[in-house]
C-alpha cells in the first residue's frame, strides 16, 4: 500500500526496523511528516508436514 502524505500531497516511503515485529513508520521525503509507528502482528503456528525435514519425523510426531 503506499500513502499520500495528508500535508503536501507527495508519495510517503516506508521505513521498517529489523527488529521482532518490526516497527513500521511512513515518511514523507518533500515535507518531512512521519507517521505514528506501527507494530506488526506476529503470528506463530506450527510448520506444516509438507516443509519437515525427513530425518527426525518420528520423534517430533510423538513430541506433539
């Protein structure tokens, strides 16, 4: 998605951290308006069978 900046008009940019979860700003490049930051959601389930390594199938089956 990118953004109108509400100030002047111009294309926002997004900034990210690399942290977990990120924290994402947007930035206007012409008059300088940021955005309040944003933390990402993080989601976690497990990894479905079909990505498993096939060694230790069994023992992470019985583990669950």
């Amino acid at each position: 998605m990118q953004y109108l900046c509400p100030k002047c008009g111009c294309l926002m940019y997004t900034v990210s951290t690399a942290s977990i979860p990120a924290i994402i700003m947007y930035h206007c490049a012409n008059c300088g308006f940021k955005s309040k930051p944003l933390k990402e959601t993080v989601e976690c389930e497990y990894l479905p069978i079909d990505l498993w390594a096939e060694e230790g199938d069994d023992e992470i089956q019985h583990n669950r």
